[in-house]
C-alpha cells in the first residue's frame, strides 16, 4: 500500500496547467527534519533523522485524517 502523500502542499495553476510540487508529506517532513537539525540534544547519523522525519510527517498527515 503506498503512503498517503497528502496531496500537493502548494498547487498553483496559470490558468493552463496544473503545478502539484512537492507533496504535503515532504513539507511536513522537512519542518521536522529542520526541527530536529535545531535542537542541539538530538543525535544520529543523517539517515536515521531523514527517516525519523518522515515519520513525522506520517504522523501528521494520519491525524490530520481524523
């Protein structure tokens, strides 16, 4: 099953065509991701904050749901 992406952040149209950019779930995670790159207490390799992010963000989008 895919992950809900939550849709385009900030689509914007020119009368013509339809720009989707980057999706909620990117959005999201990189407001966490720059959170946690903030706080000087948070340890780990770059990967392992790049997933804690996103999941994040996952979180966020499923109560967003409710």
């Amino acid at each position: 099953m895919a992950k809900n992406d939550g849709g385009p952040a900030f689509p914007v149209s020119d009368g013509l065509d339809f720009f989707t950019g980057m999706t909620l779930r990117d959005w999201f995670a990189g407001m966490a991701l720059q959170g946690l790159l903030a706080c000087s207490t948070v340890n780990g390799a770059p990967k392992d904050l790049v997933m804690d992010a996103y999941d994040y963000a996952d979180m966020m989008l499923a109560e967003r749901g409710k």
